[in-house]
C-alpha cells in the first residue's frame, strides 16, 4: 500500500475508504482522483505561470501591504525565517469581503476570470471531500453539512518556488534570513486544503511511522490534507498534517493550495460523530469580524481576558524548546519587554505571532482566516483572538488598535501559557 493513498472520489470503495483512513490518522494526506477537473485545472496553471511571469510592474501593483492584505507577496515568513517563494493570494472572489479585498492585475486578460471559476469549482469539491472523510470515519452525511467549512471565509493562493531567492540582493538587507527549507514545516489551521502540485516535487508529510515522507506528483491527481479544525473535531482521531516544502535546486516549482476554512460563526470543538474517547479540545467559537471594534467591544474583552487567565492557570504547561521569552524582535527587544507593543505596530499580525512562538513550534501563522489551533491550544489568547483576527483581515482601518492588543496579549501567553 502507498504511504500517500490514492482515492477516486467518483467511486470509493471500502478498500480504499480503509487506506484513506490508515494515511488520515498517520499523516493527513492524500490523493484524490474522478474529480473532473482536468481542463479548469490547466487553464488555471496557464494562469498561474503568466502571472508569476509578468513584468515586476504587474506584481509590485497588486503588492500586499498593511491596509491590504491580499495580493502579491515575497516575504512571507514561516518561524521568523523566510520562506524562499512569491505568492498571490485571494478569497470568494464574488462574495462581499472578497469584492472588497482581492486585488487583481489588470494587465493580465483573463486572469480573474479563470480564478473566479477555479474558486466556485474547488469550493464545491472540498465539500465533496469532506463527505468523503467523514465517511472513513463511519459519519452520517448530515455531519459534514453542519460542520463543514464555507467559501467566504475560504481562501486561494498561488505559489512560485524559485531557484534561489526570490527578493533582490539590494532589497535584503532588512528582512529576516531565508530558511533552510522552501517553506518550513507546519499545519493548515482550516477544515482541509485541496492543493494542485506541478511535477517537480519537493512537497514532504511528517508521518508518525515513517518521519518524513515524499507526498508524490501524479498526473491528474489533487493533492489532500487535513487540517488543525479537522484534527479538533476529530479529538485526534485524524491528524492534522504536518508538512514543508524542500528548496529547489534545478527548477523552479509552482502550486495552488486552496484552503477550506470554518464559516466565520463556527464553533470549533470535538464532534461526538467524528470523535474516539472523551474530548481533548476546549469550544472555541470565532468571533464575527464586526463585532471586533463595535461599541462595547472594549468591557466584553476584558471580561474575556479575565476567564482565560483563569484557565491558563488551570491548564498551563511551558515549551520544552527555545523559551518564548528570548524571542526577539527589531532592535533588539524581546517579547518580555512592556514597550514591546508599541515598538512591533507597525508589524504584520502574522509576524508578531510568528516572533511570539517557540522557533521549532509546528504551527504556521502566516496568512489565513482561522486561527483555530493558537487559540485553542494557547488559552493565554483564547477567545479573544478570533476577533482580533478578524478586525486585522477584515477591518483594516482599525488594524493599528488590534496588533496593538493581539501583541500584548501573545507576550502574556508566551511568558505563561504555552505547551
């Protein structure tokens, strides 16, 4: 049997069923075929390529920045180290956030059209996907619809992995040192992501079994992974998968992961359907965007912090890894030190994050609409970070406000809370 199980989703059967089990509790991976997505998939990839392409003029347009948070980046950071790619990242492209979000290249003819259809078919197939995991789990097709995920709060990007660094020598002086890897290890912290891989390789699953495994290119096939609110409402059932992705060295690699997310109103927790054993999982509900920074706001999160201090006191285990208190962030500060807020404003959330945690953690805060696993697994943050995330991806007018809480807030869990 192959470590990274293939499964036609047209017509599975208990054998398989069996295998996509096996790979779900040991590493969360693995392929789908029957799908029927050929011909968008490679008008999708022609896309894809054209962009990364494009004179630097079409990119540096659509260049994400503080108040917008979707685009074109090559600076992305995975464990305070930077990751050796370029990408473009954007949501429902006809629902409302997205409407207002997404920013697309308008030198590029037919570029948003193809990722508008990408998203509203791959949309459609996570679904179908997530039956087909409950359904190794012995779930009834019911359990999938009520907690699935939903496509306004889901997300796409493209990816480019170069040969060799994709900033410019003269612009690096300032950023953090490329890692060691094209994309350091991590989870996905949604539902699933559906990914489309090109035939170069470099994709790599961490197995309990095995440690790392190759996650292999196959003509036709999409690759499948699970993710942290998946693991949660499984109890650990299934597995989360822990992945990285290794430098190039001779071409450069290209993929499209598209990440099924939990409705912005889901409750995260364990499922009794879904689940073996009683639950390891706390509930974590997402707060609303808007209710971020609506009147009031201020006395409910203070209500807020006092209740998770109480279960961080319960609950609290310290990091067996680089102590978070040493954690550093530009000139010289660490997260110990009270002017640390003031001094990281004007960082991004997902830096801020990122510098707060423990450099070998598995978990990856770059850019993404739930934060389930920190909240759940750091109850130093808890319930109060679903609405500081939201206010940061969804209200950027107020996004000075809510780095400055989610700063403070992370650098008490760092010092008390982590595990």
């Amino acid at each position: 049997m192959d470590a990274v199980p293939t499964i036609d989703i047209s017509r599975p059967d208990a054998t398989s069923l069996d295998a996509l089990d096996a790979a779900c509790r040991d590493h969360g991976f693995f392929l789908l075929e029957g799908h029927e997505q050929g011909d968008l998939i490679e008008r999708t990839w022609d896309e894809t390529r054209r962009f990364f392409a494009a004179p630097s003029q079409v990119k540096e347009s659509v260049r994400r920045s503080k108040d917008r948070p979707l685009g074109y980046y090559d600076r992305e950071l995975t464990k305070r180290l930077r990751d050796c790619k370029e990408v473009f990242d954007y949501m429902e492209p006809e629902g409302a956030v997205g409407r207002q979000r997404n920013r697309w290249p308008e030198d590029l003819a037919g570029f948003r059209e193809t990722q508008c259809e990408f998203f509203a078919a791959f949309s459609s197939l996570a679904a179908d996907v997530l039956q087909l995991v409950h359904s190794a789990l012995g779930a009834a097709p019911d359990v999938a619809e009520k907690h699935g995920g939903a496509a306004r709060t889901s997300s796409v990007r493209l990816n480019h992995y170069p040969v060799g660094d994709p900033v410019g020598e003269d612009e690096r002086s300032e950023l953090a040192e490329l890692g060691g890897v094209a994309l350091g290890h991590h989870t996905d912290p949604g539902v699933l992501t559906l990914l489309l891989q090109d035939d170069v390789g470099g994709l790599q699953a961490h197995s309990r079994e095995s440690g790392w495994i190759d996650v292999p290119p196959r003509p036709g096939t999409i690759v499948v992974n699970l993710a942290d609110s998946l693991q949660v409402r499984t109890n650990d059932r299934y597995r989360a998968a822990v992945h990285r992705v290794v430098p190039m060295t001779e071409r450069s690699r290209y993929s499209i992961p598209y990440f099924y997310n939990p409705d912005v109103d889901a409750v995260i927790e364990p499922v009794e359907a879904l689940c073996e054993g009683s639950p390891r999982y706390r509930p974590c509900a997402r707060a609303r965007p808007a209710t971020a920074h609506s009147p009031g706001a201020s006395s409910s999160r203070r209500a807020s912090t006092t209740t998770t201090r109480t279960w961080a006191s319960k609950t609290r285990r310290r990091a067996t890894s680089a102590s978070p208190e040493t954690a550093r962030c530009t000139e010289g500060q660490s997260m110990s030190d009270p002017k640390t807020p003031d001094a990281w404003v004007e960082l991004p959330a997902r830096e801020i994050i990122d510098a707060a945690l423990p450099a070998d953690h598995e978990y990856n805060f770059g850019f993404a609409p739930n934060m389930v696993r920190l909240a759940l697994t750091h109850p130093g943050i808890g319930p109060r970070f679903g609405a500081l995330f939201g206010a940061i991806m969804f209200e950027p007018g107020a996004l000075d406000r809510a780095e400055r809480e989610l700063v403070a807030t992370a650098a008490a869990a760092a010092q008390d809370c982590f595990y």
